[in-house]
C-alpha cells in the first residue's frame, strides 16, 4: 500500500481528497534513500488549478529525467485542509512520497499571478518552514521561485532564497549538479548561494543592497559582494525544437479547469502590444517545427488518453505552419473522438472554416480582443487590430450562421478619455447593426453581444511601466459610463457588459511593481487572513487596507503615481532582453498616438536580437 | 459485443470517486486503444456502464463494469486485460474481460447482493469478534433507525425541508455475518430496495462491545457482487479468444 500523510478521517473529511493523495498516472515514484536531490515544486493554489499549469508538467518531467533527482508536486491545500494542518500540528507533505516539504533539498514555487502571494506563506508556514530566507537554517530547503512574476521579484525577495530568471530548460541542470557537489563537500548554505549566483539567471535577493531616496523611490540597489553580478541576464532556449517532449504529462483523477492535452507551439510574440507583459518579456517569438509539434500531439495524446487537446501560446495565429498543424489534427483528432479546442484566432475565412470544422457553429462564440474602443487608443497600445477587421471578420462569421461575439476591453489604458471609453458601446452597435443588415431570412435569430472590461495593470518590462493607475473610483466612474452609454444604443437589448474588480485591479497593480517594502504589506496581510486572494469569494480588502495601516506603506505611491523618465525601477537589475532604451522609445511613440510595425515587419531593434533565436533570424529582417 | 470488465480498486484509488472513476477509465480505454463502441449523436460518448459505486474510502476487489466494443472489431480476453494492465496506475487492476449475452442486463440492475470484508487496523483476537457477532445475530431483529430530510411542499405550496424517521428490521437481510481472522465477513442484500450498508452493521457490532468496529478504525472491502440467483456477476460471461 502507498503511504498517505494524512489518515482515513482526515482524507474523508475534507472536499476531493484526491486532492492530496498523489499516484496518478504518469505521476513518479522514486526511493527518496536512492537519489541526491528532492526536489518539491509548487503551485501556489488548489491542485485543480495547478495542475492545469503546462509549465509546473514540463518541470516535473524534466527534472524527474535526472536519475539523481525526485521531483515532486505541492499545491495549496484548500481552506478546508488547511484548518486541519494547523490544528493538528500536520508538517505539509509532497504528493509523491507524501513526506514533509521541509526535508526536501528544494521547494520550488512558481509565481503565476500576483494574487497568489499570500499563498506562498500559506504553503511555507503549513510547511512548518520560516517564511522569511533570513531565519532558515542548513536543515531547511533552498526555496527557489520562477515564472513570469519573477520579472520583478522585489515584493517577494524576503521570503525566497534563489529566483530563476528566465526559461526552466536551461539552467536547472547546472543548478542542480551544482548543489549536489556542494552537498558531498558539506558546503554551507550560503557557499553554494555565492556560487550558484556566478550561473546566468539565478538572483539570489540577499547579496543586494537597496537603499532609497528621500522620496520612497529607490536610489541604488548594488551587490554586496565582488563576485555577485550586478545584472541578472534571462536565460532563453535558442531553438525550441532541442528541447525535449513533455514525455509522460501527470493525468489527474479530478477534473482540473484545463482537463486536456496542452501542446505549446510556440514562446513569444511578435506583436509588440505595449500593456503586454509576456509579449515583450519572452521575446523572441520562437517557433517549433510541424515535425516536431505532430509526434509530440501523437506522444502526448496517446500516453494520457486525453478526450480534448488545445494549443498555447502567444497569438496563435502568427504560428506560421498554423495551417498544416489544425489540418493534421483535425484528421487524427477525428478518427479518435478527440476534440480540438481552438486557441483565440484572428478572426478570418481560413480560422472560420477551422472553427466550424470543431465546434457546434450554434454554440460556439466568435472572440475579438479590440482592448480599446477607439481607433486612436489601439494606436497607443499598439494593438494591431483595426475596427474594419472586426466588422469584416464579424460579417464573414455571421454569414456563416455565427450569432454570438465576445469583445474583451482593458479601462484605464493611458492617455484614455471619455470619448475612448463611450468607443466600447459604440463599437458594440457597429457589429450590432452590420448584423442586421443581413437580410433576415439569411441570418439566425437575434445577436448576443458580450463586451467585457478589466482595468489596466501595469507591468515590468513594458512599454507602460511608467504609467499611472487610476482610484477605485475612477475606475467605477469608467465602467459605469460604458454601462450609461450602452443603455442608449439601439441595440442595446442584445448587449451584454461585464467588468473585473478595481481594488483587486490596484493590489495588483501594487504587487506588479511593488520593491522590497511591500513584502511587509504581504506579510500583514496573510496575518488578517488574507489568502486565495485570486478566488473572489475568499477575496477581502479588509485584510489589506489593515495591512497598510499595520505597515505605513501608502499603496498609491506604487499605483498612482506617473514614474520619472530616469526613475530607477525594482526591477532594473534584470536583463530580460528588451532594452530601457527600446522601451522608453516605444513609450513616447505611444503618446504620439503611432504604432510600431511587428517583428515580422521590420526589426525595431528591441534588444532581443541577441540571444540569435526564433523570429530574428528570418532572412526578410 | 458486450463485455464485462472485472476489476480491483485498492489502495489510494479507494479515494477516488465514482464519477472520477468513470473518467478515468475512459481515458484508460483510448490509452489501451480498446475497440470501444461510442453513442451516435452529435456528442458521442464511449458505450460503459458500472456496477453500484464504492462509497469513498472502501475498496473493491471485484468491481464491474460493462461496456461495448464495436462491431467489426475482435480482441482476445488476455490482449485486452494485458493491454489495459499496461496503461492503469497504482491501485487499479483489471482481472476479466469476458463477453456477456447481447441481451444481459447491465451490472448495476443484476446486482442483489455483495460480500464484504472489514479488516480491524489493530489486532482483536478472534474470540472477542466472534462474542460480538454472536451477540448481534442473537437478537431477534437489529432495528434501523434512518433519518432522511426531504423537500416537500407545504400547505401554501412552498417547498420545506421535512424529516422523516423511519425504522426497519435489517436483521432479515444480513445474509451472512462471520468472524473471520482479526476482521469480519458480510454477505450483505444489496440493490435499490433493502440496501445494506455494511458500515451499519458495523455500527451495530460496535454497540455490542466490539471497540474496533468504530468507524474509521477498519478498512473495509468489497469482495464480490451476485445476482439473485446467487451467482457472481462474472459467471454470466464467457472468455474470448
């Protein structure tokens, strides 16, 4: 029989145990007395969640490839469990070997979104480890952090020994044989930080100095010691086809929100949106070949038994075999009663005809990211979609029985007026009226119109990271003259409006680009209760307006203030590819209302030129 | 062709309920690439019906389920059993694949009654457990004592929770009731009507001094389903070759 942490009682009190038991297929066994290394990754939310993640799959696959090495999976255990854990005084356990984190030689914890911060204290108390890097001893694993969070690591610098910057594939290995030597010569914890931060990618937050101007913004952030570099460069895998297949995906017993094969086909974009974190931080754009993307669909989806698979990346539309891989799919998916689910494409004849080839034309809706209700705004954005590609791509489908769009909107945008938000209903009646001009014995029913709306949030490594926020109220302010405005259109009975939460909007806004300070604000805050700050109905700005009174931090000095030119940012140390020099450009173009051409257009000589990959070696630039 | 599938359920899998069992051998079948027969329509499904569900935290030793294959196909009892073995996890096993009457009733409805196992996790000597059982089966009824909260319509046409009682005489349909090595045997009725938990009896049991009857300090199986013909559902079908 396996071992399981946690007793029969327990197990049949909590919802889905299964949650906590580990042993699904593909999942790895391995003697923990036969390997050098355990090594425990984490996803900081319920294992439905973390288990949809491809990310935390590929690690796990590739580090479990390592006959040295036992990688395992955490998640948040659910508030249920939770309560039981600290009640009973039970250390948090791995799935695998269902021992205690805190043996392990590792706990690695990916940062996915910023709501998940709290829960990274969650999991390090539960684990019966000290939250903060400072009070942990030898006997305690290195805590490790990755992910796109980890662009600015500042906010959460106490808490985390190592940061990887950059992509898993490259450097874990070196890492690893690193910290095994390391281990054989009984080197101390700290010997092997000093050595691990000579490898390319790895920041270890406490060889750094900060200190801070009079006015709260920082004035020099330097490393302690000679060998310590000063900027961390992201690491970057060249050529995506040498990286090997994600050979054995865990299949889970419960159904996890993305319950399917995920096959990524690309990293990176070439579009250059400028409110776009992952579109300028994962540049370039690189592709994997067909050859490689077909064995792989056939690998993956024989070895799970998956009923579904989906692509991921970037705007899936630039993938320039695109063609070639849904004709592929669509023919072996059929024969096996597999479904397709398609990734958001531009909305064109040749996606139309993929789209009613896999799904119910009825059912299905049509999506248009436009961001912004004006022309003009989209200029400033550079979101490279025009308001004829929406009413031409809109009539196409609705010609094709198509009765149902969803628009997706950003407020907050900079440089947005009145005008440009009053342009999101505006918009709204354009494809509304091009509908019902179709005769109407050639169209079907009435047209449903969802328009929804999240409020900007600037981000590190973007064009906009100088940007200001807006107050709760003038984000509410905002909404409501969308909502006002819809009222008034003709067709306003087949429109639908929606929009997210502005306090959750501002905290992350807060965390996004936060610097060492607001690690105390995370800290307060998970002592109010804060945790699964992302699930709404767990969700209280209680716990964090009590934070800031606890700390003194003032949250609008990292929302709502406009950043100086030459201020120096948190995370400034990092070298993510793109230059401060290509950013600061695109950030005047933006005010000038101008876009700039894609990479497949013309190089704008963005920086990421250097690491010889993908995108910038096309003949045509 | 309709087959009957026989299959242990053990281990951690006892946590895994019986929803996600279903999917899980649906993704099994494409795994093992069995020649199962899918639903017409527009959204087909794979042809697979199971046997009464495990409550959670009970294992199955022999759990059944049924399914079809599809017409044109053939694959021999041991290909199948050996391909699926092949793509199971830690816990799951199949141990028949055995073609049934196209006419036969699906497992669940055949089903009539089932033994049962219930292991203690600390050594009682035997004595103790078969003064126990012996105590129980010498009462002239064990009564039942079953609250059940229902939603009924109230005088003003709302609907309002309402509790009803009710007791039976359970002793009837507890076929079998052993002391067996530090643990206890239960040939229990099963089935829509008079289905007998054999956490009761344990409850039961528990009333008669038995300590290790206590929930949750035995692990309980079930051993095998039957008709009511008192034949085990696998002796309706026959190997395929």
């Amino acid at each position: 029989m396996r071992k399981l942490a946690l007793s029969d009682d327990i197990l049949l009190s909590v919802d889905k145990p299964a949650r906590y038991i580990g042993g699904e297929l593909n999942s790895r066994d391995k003697n923990l007395d036969d390997v050098d290394i355990r090594f425990v990754m984490c996803f900081p939310d319920v294992y439905e969640i973390g288990m949809s993640h491809i990310g935390i799959q590929i690690l796990y696959d590739m580090l479990n490839r390592r006959e040295d090495t036992f990688c395992e999976r955490l998640f948040s255990p659910w508030v249920d469990l939770d309560k039981i854990l600290r009640e009973k005084n039970i250390p948090l356990f791995s799935l695998e070997s269902q021992e205690a984190v805190k043996d392990a030689d590792f706990l690695g914890i990916t940062l996915q979104y910023e709501m998940c911060y709290t829960n990274i204290l969650q999991v390090l108390e539960l684990s019966q480890i000290p939250i903060y890097a400072n009070d942990r001893g030898e006997e305690f694993p290195i805590v490790i952090g990755g992910g796109p969070c980890a662009y600015n690591p500042e906010p959460l610098a106490p808490f985390f020994d190592i940061f990887y910057i950059g992509e898993g594939e490259v450097v874990y290995d070196k890492l690893l044989d690193l910290y095994k030597e390391c281990k054989k010569n009984n080197l101390s914890k700290n010997e092997f930080l000093l050595k691990a931060a000579q490898i390319d990618g790895m920041y270890i937050p406490k060889f750094y100095d900060v200190t801070y101007k009079p006015d709260g913004t920082i004035d020099k952030f330097t490393p302690k010691y000679d060998k310590v570099p000063s900027v961390i460069h992201r690491v970057v895998v060249q050529n995506m086809d040498t990286v090997s297949y994600l050979s054995k995906p865990v299949v889970p017993f419960i159904k996890v929100t993305q319950d399917r094969v995920v096959l990524e086909i690309m990293r990176g974009c070439i579009r250059g949106c400028r409110f776009c974190q992952a579109g300028n931080v994962y540049r370039p754009q690189r592709e994997h070949s067909l050859e490689y993307l077909i064995n792989y669909a056939k690998t993956m989806l024989d070895i799970t038994g998956a009923e579904e698979i989906s692509l991921s990346s970037l705007s899936s539309s630039d993938y320039s075999q695109l063609g070639k891989l849904l004709e592929f799919l669509l023919e072996y998916t059929k024969e096996r009663g597999i479904n397709i689910s398609l990734p958001s494409l531009r909305i064109d004849a040749f996606s139309l005809d993929v789209m009613s080839k896999v799904q119910d034309v009825k059912k299905s809706s049509l999506t248009f990211a436009p961001e912004a209700g004006t022309q003009r705004l989209r200029d400033v954005i550079n979101k490279g979609i025009t308001e004829e590609d929406i009413l031409n791509g809109s009539m196409e489908a609705f010609k094709g029985g198509w009765n149902k769009v969803k628009l997706y909107f950003m407020l907050g945008l900079p440089t947005e007026t009145d005008e440009d938000v009053k342009g999101i209903p505006k918009l709204c009646e354009k494809i509304a009226k091009n509908y019902y001009s179709i005769p109407k014995d050639q169209r079907v029913g009435k047209i449903s119109i969802t328009a929804s709306s999240s409020f900007f949030v600037p981000k590190p490594f973007t064009p906009f990271q100088w940007a200001k926020m807006e107050t709760r109220d003038e984000y509410l302010r905002r909404a409501h003259l969308v909502k006002d405005t819809m009222r008034q259109q003709l067709n306003q009975k087949s429109m639908k409006y929606q929009y997210h939460d502005a306090e959750v909007t501002l905290l992350e806004g807060l965390m996004a680009r936060g610097d060492r300070k607001i690690a105390d604000v995370i800290v307060s805050a998970y002592k109010n209760s804060a945790m699964y700050d992302s699930w709404s109905d767990r969700f209280s700005m209680e716990y964090w307006n009590k934070a800031y009174e606890e700390t003194g931090i003032d949250p609008d000095f990292y929302t709502l203030r406009e950043r100086e030119i030459d201020e120096v940012f948190p995370w400034d140390f990092i070298d993510c590819g793109i230059t401060k020099s290509f950013l600061i450009r695109e950030w005047n173009t933006a005010h000038k209302d101008k876009i700039t051409p894609n990479c497949r257009q013309q190089c704008m000589g963005c920086g990421a030129r250097k690491y010889n990959g993908g995108v910038c070696l096309e003949s045509a630039n | 062709m309709k087959v009957r599938i026989k299959f242990e359920k053990t281990d951690h899998m006892r946590f895994i309920g019986h929803l996600d069992l279903m999917r899980y051998f649906q993704k099994a079948m494409r795994r093992a690439d069995i020649p199962i027969k899918y639903s017409e329509g527009f959204s087909p499904h794979q042809i697979m019906s199971f046997g009464a569900p495990l409550s959670m935290g009970v294992s199955g030793l022999g759990e059944y389920m049924d399914i079809e294959l599809k017409d044109e196909s053939h694959i021999s009892s041991k290909e199948a059993i050996d391909r699926l073995n092949s793509v199971m996890c830690t816990g799951m096993k199949i141990t028949k694949f055995l073609q049934i009457p196209d006419d036969s009733k699906p497992a669940m409805a055949l089903m009539d009654t089932a033994d049962f196992r219930a292991e203690f996790k600390e050594h009682i000597s035997q004595e103790k457990i078969k003064k126990a059982v012996d105590k129980l089966l010498s009462r002239e009824s064990i009564f039942l004592t079953k609250v059940s909260k229902k939603k009924k319509k109230n005088e003003y046409g709302k609907f309002v929770e309402v509790e009803t009682t009710n007791v039976t005489d359970i002793k009837p349909f507890i076929y079998k009731l052993e002391a067996v090595e530090n643990g206890v045997f239960m040939h229990l009725s099963q089935g829509s009507t008079n289905n007998i938990k054999p956490a009761f009896v344990m409850d039961f049991l528990e009333e008669e001094g038995l300590e290790g009857a206590k929930r949750n300090k035995y692990c309980l199986y079930r051993l095998d389903m039957y008709t009511n013909e008192g034949k085990a559902l696998d002796e309706y079908g026959c190997e395929i070759i």
